[in-house]
C-alpha cells in the first residue's frame, strides 16, 4: 500500500485519532440532554459540572454504542475496561480533569485491535484500528470584549475516539479512510456524523521516512474539522516535512494547528514540554465489565453496514459497482435511494439521477442530502411524470433544479410553469403540418435522403410547443407526413 | 429541660411515643446547649435554627403515631463536607467561602425522609485532612472532656457536637479513620461502613477510594438506626453496593457465645499508651466473659498501611481537589493578569498547609516516572492488605484491637509534626484500604479521657460488629458517662454566620 515516490526518496505515514460524538439522548455521566445549540449553561447539573461531592454515572446507552462500532471495526471487545482521569487545568474543564479510557498501564480501553477495509477503485486498502474508547467532551470557551466567557453545556458529552495505526500513507487515503469510517458509524447509527456541528472531529500525527526506513519524527495536527481541511492539512503538513528533509533540517516534534483561512499549519506557541496528564484509575466508577451477552445483543441489533448495503445494491437492484459505492457514502443518501426505489420501482434510473444531477448538485452547494428540501417520494414521483410521457427530460432537469431548492412536489412546479409534455396526436400533427409549410428547403432535403433534416424539423416543432411535444410521437409524425418512415 | 440533649436517639422516640416530649422541645433543648457550649467547643460552623425549629414543628403531631418515620424529630448535626441544598459548605477550607451546594447529598436526602433535624453543619479539618480538627480554616474544635485537648479529627466537629449534646446524633465521614478516632477521644461511638454501604453522593470527595460516610452516636443502638436511615445502593454513586440493608437495630443482641474474635497483634506494637492498651485489654476480656472466643490473629502487611495510605489518599485528592481553581464557585483571588495567576494564587490563598502539603504529594506521586515506585506500588500493599484482612476472617467473625495509640492530645502538640499526626491513624487506616466496616465503642478512661475499642468485620458485615460493640456497650457503664460542662458560657453562638 505504501505510495512511495521515487523522485522524492520519502514515504509518508498518517495515523489517525476520530473524536466521535455519539447519538445519545443524555451526556456520558449524568442525566442531562446532549443538544446542540442550546442557550449558554441551560443544559448542565451538578455533575456535569463538576460541583463538590458530585459523581458520575455511566451511560449504558453509550456503551452500547461504542460495542457497536467495535464489533463493525472487527475489535477485540475486552471484557473490563477501566476510566481513567487525565488531569489538566483549563477553564472549559470543570473538574480539571478529563474522564476517559486512554490505554494506560494494565489497564486496557473498551476495544483494541480493529480493522478497517476501504476499496478504492482497483485495491484494497487494509487500516488496522489501534483502539476505540470512551469519554466526555469538554464545555467550550467564548472570547468576547477582551473577556472570556465558558459554556458548559457540551461538558460531558458522550466521545468515542478511534484510534488508527499508522496505516495511511497519504492524505487522500486519509479522505477516503475518513468518508469510509464516516460512513459505517452512519450506518451503525453511532453518531449523526456532521462535521459542522463538531460530532466529527480529527487529530493526525503525520511523518516522513525513507522509504523502508525507520519511523521519521512527527507531528500532530490538530483543528481540522472538515474532510476537506483533513486533507489539505495533511498535504502542506506533508510538503513541509518534505521540504525541510531535502534542506537537510530535522522535523520538529510539535503540535501544529490547521488555519483554515491561510490555509497552512502552525506551531502552538505555548511551550511543548511533554504535558503529564498524571493518568490513574477513576475511583469514582467501578470496572466496566462486558459480557458475552451484553455483546450478542448488541451484534443482533446491528444494523446492516456500508459494504452489507453495496453488495446487496448491486445483487438486489442490479446496478454496477461503481454506482452503489457512491449510493452508499452516507448513510442519508442509501436511505433517499431505498425511499425512491420503494416508490419508483427503476433502481437503475433512480441510481442515475441521484449521483447525477443530485450529486452534482450537493458538491456545488456543499451539502448533505438530509439538508436538503428534496423527499424520495417527490424525486419518485418526478421520475413518474418522466416515465409515462407527461414530462420531458430536458424539463425534468429543470423541474429538478427547483425540487432541490424548495422541496415542493414535482407535479406542482410542471402544473404552474405548463411543462405537461404534449402527447395529443392531432394537435402535433397540426404544428408538424405547419413546419413542413414553413421549411420547403429541409423538407426538399428530407425527401432526398438526408436524414439529418429530419432531426431539424423536429427540432422546429419542440421550438413551436416550447419543449413540451412528445419528441418520439414529434419524430415519427414528420417522418410519416413526409412518406420517409 | 437540658437533660433531654443528653438523650440517646432511642430514649427520645420512646419519649415521643408517650407524649413526654416533642421534636420542637428536643431541638430547643439542643440549641439551648449549643449557645451554652459551642462558643467554647466550636463544634458548629453554620447553624439553622429557624429551619430545624420549623422542620421540628412539621413533626411534633406525627411522632406519637405508630407509623412515624425512625429518626422523626431527632436532631442531627452534619460534617461541613456533606453538601446541603441552598446552605454553606465549606470543608472547613477558605477555599470553598460563600459556596452553597444547589443539591442535597443522598444522604441528606435519606435522612430528611427518616424525620431527621439537620442542626447545622459541624467543623471539620480542611477537606478531612488531619487527625484533631485543628486543621480547620475556621478554628479548631475542642474536645468536651477537656478543652485543653483536640476532638480528634477530621469529623472533630460532628463528634464533639455528639458528645457534648449540641446534637444528638451526627454524620462524619471516614478515608483514614476520621469518625473512628473522634469517637474515641471524645467517648461516643463511631463507624466507618463497609465501603459501598453508604452513598458517597454529595460527600465532597477527598479521597474517592477510601471515603465512606458513617454515623456518630451516643449508643450502639443509635448507630444503627442512623445506619439502616442512610445506607443502601444509590443509583447515583455507582461505587454504592447492591447488598440488602438489614434492619440493624432490631438485630443487635447481648450475648458474644459462639462468636470468635481476633485480636490484631500488630495493633498492640510499639507506640501504643500503656493506658491505652490495658482499656483495650480488659475490653477484650469483658468480650470474653459475655462468652466470645479471643485469639490473637496476624496482619502482617499492618505495618505498610500508612504508608500507602499516605501514597493512594493524596494522589487521588490531588485530582478531586484540582477543581477548586477559582473559576466557577468559591474562592477567587482579585485581579488575577493571566489565567495561571487566577489558578495559583486562589489556590495558594485558599488552602492551609496541610492541603497544600498532601496536593504535592500526591501530584508527585502521580506523576510520569514515579507512578510505579509510588502509586502502583501502593496499590499492591492494599492488596495485601485486603489478603490478610480475607485470611483473618477465615478464622473470625471479627477482629479487635485499639482505635488509637493513644487517648486525646493536647491541641499544638502535633501541628507541626505531620508524621507524629499521621500516626495517630495508624490502626485506623488498614480497614480503610480494605474497604472494611469498622467502629469504635468507648471501653475505659485514661486520666479522665476516653479511650475506645475498635471492632472490625467482613465486608459488609456492619450487624455483626454493631453486635459486638453492643453487647459490650450493654456489660460497661462507659457510653453513659458525659462529659463535662463549661462553667460558663463564653459567648452565646448564636450569631454564628456562615463562614
Ligand atoms: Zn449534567
């Protein structure tokens, strides 16, 4: 897998760590709503708060769901786990110190061992999953006036963090690593996957060795919160290191920052003395021991999986590879193309249409589908009036257009803007009967054998209906009145 | 009138029963000794008179019925690191100034349930660390049966408070033996529950792992009634057992006969009062002739308690306390330029010497290099520890031996010598890294101060010890000495401010 460029002597490795924000109702240690959005300090409690005598409380549900995405990665689940608290000051932090599962010592975090297969194109590219653990969000910090104000309303939000080896040797491999995990934890319904909302977000330490070579030093990147920024960090960060081997200079061992604005890395000013985080054993919450049962019934409630779907597409509804892989990036776009399937029973056209103008639609706006107006039975009752002759192809595009914009009926738009597609015989052969007046040339022409002619009378008489004629009814009643059929 | 804050829990519901008395009596009749005594035991930090007279009123019809919650009436006196709703809670320390918990701990929950009287909320050492209260931001406590003398610590406060009658029952909490060791210098009884028995939710953690909540008495009988009041799963502390709560109380019995008690060697080493040690002894021999069989018994790892008490308790406190910081409730330093200032100089303001002594400690301990020489290796002595305590119990039914090296010092000896302080846990801390119950029952006096037993049980064992001590408490006349009053009172507590 290791994309070596020879020219350039170096190989790069990129591991990945995957704070997850998983679908919870309630926060990882207390009772209290996880909502995004909601009014400063409106969604706290003595325990997520961290007030004196206070003590957490596990939420099994969250468990639950960090079995779930083990058991889709093919981790080893181990049977106790244990919390531990990373102590560090900041003012975000109520306590002062994080509840969570890093791997420390003996004592070992939810899941370990994992991999992940993502095929791209040709390959398959293996990642192996150093681990997947539990902890709680931090709250968050607003700077305003000179002053800074804290909300702790995201303290204690349920995270899961996955952790990659060092298996990525590109930052595209990164992308389609972080589309692919992306889209299983969808499918698992593990967390809701928005990226603007910070329910996804990612560190990565990237290096550069010669290729075959030792581990090079490296650097972890931190602040980029959207696939777009993953890999454009990753290729400067990339190209840095690159630039200062080849000037002979050493990697430095930092964090660095993403700007997303100037589209570069930085060092974090603060000083990189290794931090101690002073890890022990949270006292506060017993092991936590999963048995085999607790993991059964988690496995028969999985839902079905990204590759799971792929392959049922191309069997179920026979359409090519290639189709149902884009169908199944999200978990929201599978769902839109079952929906309209179940209304509009062409898979294949509905397919077309979906990773078509739709597709094409979402990139130029930078959306998702579920953020869209757009509803399956809509899309399914458009592809109708398409199918049964009542709307052209070209109008349908346009009706589409306004769809996607303002999530209105397909029947509706073609109503008000007139569009019914003309499939009346008389009143066609009454407007081709005018052409052929009005054209003697190409009908001369016509009439000599030359067929493309034809395609230009037709062409008169969608000008003449604009666009609303039944171009094969169009097509055979020229071709009748001119005796060429 | 006075008398009835003498009173045990038990006479008082008897009492009630008959119509001799009422709740509004009792509690008037307590803070009557309390401005008599308090202004020179400072046992109380924050008082609600209005409240408990209200609450008192609330229960003066119900107590004669039939059906009438166990602790209806019954005034209770809180150590200050168990959080009330909408009062102060201060831990004894500058750090926690003007704080008010917005919630009730379980256990206050349970004992407002029970009929309990919530006094007020009694002095304690800073965050319950020391052994004599002298550590308190507020001023130490004195010990009623000599003024001269420390209440013992850290739950100096509430102990004292019991002795002296300013209330009649009392909640401490224990890490070290910080109920145990008051209720020995101050002649009541203490205990330290099974850890897990009692919720630790809204107990201001000092140590997580060790912390336990337990009740302080003028009687066995007492003391399990505030037990059975308190104890049970929580679903808020998951560190709280799912163990059935028996009813304590009406269990207890008088006869030892067929019951086989370990005397623990090693708590009769080197360092403990020749007073002491024959109170202890003839205890022991009164167990004997109520017909226990008394053998000596062995913990040899005894001897490395404290010191990895004194690794596991500071590092976990390290972190517990590394909230208070200045930023979201108590104390914050004025004008802090940066955030590091804000964070170092509350702290430095807010905590004694003590506190700041066990911090670092414990935050050394902890940290990367020394976790194994220190933390880790701390943990393994507490295995070893819980290995000889599981042994023993092979053999007994429960073990016996001293609370303390010696009976009550005097206040000053020991504050600046932190280890001959740390020494006064010393029989006390080994149950504390076994998680075991334990409770301490006046059994003798040495020149006129009191001198305690302890018994010790298997882990949630609680019934039999209460059994133990009870039957002993029952053949000795020790529970029902008092102790002395003040000659007069210095100043009338009455306007004792929350701190
Ligand atoms: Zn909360």
């Amino acid at each position: 897998m290791a994309r070596v460029d020879a020219g350039l002597r170096h190989e790069t490795v990129i591991g990945l760590e995957v704070h997850v924000q998983l679908s919870t109702a309630s926060k990882m240690f207390c009772g209290c709503a996880v909502a995004f959005g909601a009014p400063p300090n409106t969604r706290t409690c003595p325990v997520c708060l961290g007030l004196p005598g206070s003590l957490p409380v596990l939420n099994r549900r969250a468990v639950d769901l960090g079995i779930r995405t083990a058991l889709a990665l093919g981790c080893h689940i181990n049977p106790v786990s244990q919390f531990h608290r990373k102590n560090y000051y900041y003012p975000d932090l109520p306590k002062n110190y994080q509840i969570s599962q890093y791997e420390y010592k003996d004592h070992p975090p939810l899941a370990s061992g994992g991999l992940m297969r993502v095929s791209t194109g040709d390959e398959v590219m293996e990642i192996g999953i150093r681990r997947v653990h539990l902890e709680e969000d931090t709250g968050k910090l607003v700077h305003a006036e000179g002053r800074s104000l804290v909300d702790y309303n995201r303290c204690g939000t349920p995270l899961m963090e996955v952790v990659t080896e060092p298996d990525l040797h590109s930052p595209e491999e990164a992308r389609l690593f972080l589309i692919h995990l992306r889209a299983m934890l969808q499918f698992a319904e593990v967390t809701s996957g928005r990226l603007e909302e910070g329910t996804l977000r990612c560190d990565a330490n990237l290096s550069l060795r010669p290729a075959g070579g030792p581990h090079g030093t490296r650097t972890e990147i931190k602040n980029m919160n959207s696939l777009r920024s993953v890999e454009r960090a990753l290729r400067f960060e990339e190209a840095r290191q690159r630039q200062a081997l080849e000037r002979g200079e050493e990697v430095v061992q930092e964090t660095r920052h993403w700007d997303e604005d100037r589209e570069v890395t930085f060092s974090s000013r603060e000083k990189e003395e290794a931090q101690d985080y002073r890890y022990f054993p949270e006292p506060d919450l017993t092991p936590l021991q999963i048995d085999a049962p607790w993991v059964d019934r988690i496995r028969a409630g999985l839902p079905e999986l990204p590759e799971a779907r792929r392959r049922r597409f191309v069997e179920a509804f026979g359409i090519p590879e290639h189709d149902a892989g884009l169908l199944t990036a999200t978990r929201a776009m599978a769902e839109f193309f079952e929906e309209t399937v179940r209304r509009f029973v062409k898979p294949k056209i509905v397919s077309n249409w979906l990773i078509g103008d739709v597709a094409a639609y979402l990139n130029a706006a930078g959306r998702e589908i579920e953020e869209l107006p757009l509803r399956p039975d809509h899309l399914a009752g458009l592809l109708m009036l398409v199918d049964t002759g009542k709307l052209s192809g070209r109008s349908a595009k346009e009706v589409l257009e306004e769809m996607l914009r303002t999530g209105r009926p397909a029947d509706a738009i073609v109503q008000e803007r007139g569009l019914v597609q003309i499939s009346d015989e008389a009143m066609l052969a009454a407007v081709v009967q005018e052409v052929i007046v009005e054209h003697p040339g190409p009908v001369g022409d016509v009439r000599a054998g030359k067929d493309q002619a034809v395609t230009f009378l037709v062409g008169q008489v969608m000008k003449k209906t604009r666009g609303r004629a039944n171009p094969a009814m169009v097509n055979r009643l020229v071709r009748e009145q001119l005796g060429v059929a | 009138m006075s008398a009835l804050a003498d009173l045990t829990a038990c006479d008082l519901r008897a009492k009630f029963r008959r119509g001799e008395t009422s709740p509004t009596e009792v509690v008037r009749a307590v803070f009557e000794r309390i401005d008599a005594e308090d202004g020179r035991l400072h046992a109380y930090l924050y008082l609600d008179r209005d409240a408990a007279l209200a609450e008192a009123a609330r229960w003066d019809a119900v107590v004669r019925g039939e059906d009438a919650p166990p602790l209806a009436g019954i005034p209770v006196a809180l150590k200050d690191n168990i959080c009330t709703r909408h009062s102060p809670t201060t831990c004894g320390s500058r750090i926690l100034a003007g704080f008010r918990s917005p919630y009730d701990a379980t256990v206050v929950t349970r004992l407002r349930r029970s009929g309990a009287i919530i006094v007020g909320k009694a002095n304690c050492d800073e965050f319950a660390m020391g052994s004599s209260t002298e550590n308190s931001a507020y001023g130490p406590t004195r010990n009623p049966w000599d003024e001269t003398r420390v209440p013992g610590g850290t739950s100096g406060g509430p102990t004292a408070a019991v002795a002296a009658g300013e209330a009649t029952l009392a909640l401490g909490s224990d890490t070290g033996g910080s109920i145990r060791q008051p209720a020995a210098f101050c002649g009541v009884v203490g205990m330290k529950p099974t850890y897990g028995r009692v919720s630790r939710y809204g107990l201001v953690a000092f140590a997580s792992s060790l912390d336990q909540i337990g009740p302080i008495a003028r009687s066995v009988v007492d003391a399990a009634l505030l037990l059975e009041a308190i104890a049970g799963q929580d679903p808020a502390d998951s560190t709280s057992a799912d163990v059935e709560v028996p009813a304590y109380a009406d269990g207890l019995i008088t006869s030892l006969r067929g019951m086989r008690l370990g005397i623990v060697k090693e708590f009769f080493a080197e360092g403990l009062d020749a007073g002491v040690a024959a109170a202890v002894r003839e205890a022991i021999e009164t167990c004997r002739a109520l017909g226990a069989a008394c053998e000596e018994v062995s913990l040899p790892h005894a001897s490395y308690a404290l010191p990895a008490y004194y690794i596991i308790a500071p590092a976990e406190a390290s972190s517990n306390l590394a909230r208070y910081a200045g930023v979201q409730y108590g104390h914050r330093t004025a004008d802090a330029p940066d955030l590091v200032t804000l964070y170092s100089r509350t702290r430095r303001e807010g905590f004694g010497a003590e506190v700041k002594r066990r911090i670092m400690l414990g935050t050394y301990a902890l940290s990367a290099g020394y976790y194994e020489a220190f933390y880790l290796r701390a943990l393994r002595v507490r295995t070893r520890i819980r290995q000889d305590f599981d042994a023993a119990f092979e053999r007994f039914d429960a073990l016996v031996g001293p609370v303390t090296p010696t009976s009550a010092f005097r206040l000053g000896e020991k504050v600046d010598d932190p280890l001959q302080m740390y020494l006064s846990d010393v029989y006390t801390v080994p149950l504390n890294l076994a998680g075991l119950p334990g409770i301490s029952v006046p059994c003798g006096f040495v020149g006129g101060l009191p001198v305690g037993l302890q018994v010790v049980g298997r882990a949630f064992g609680e019934q039999t010890i209460l059994n133990v001590a009870h039957a002993f408490e029952q053949a000795t006349e020790f529970h029902t000495r008092r102790p002395p009053r003040g000659r007069a009172a210095r100043g009338a507590s009455a306007a004792k401010r929350a701190p």
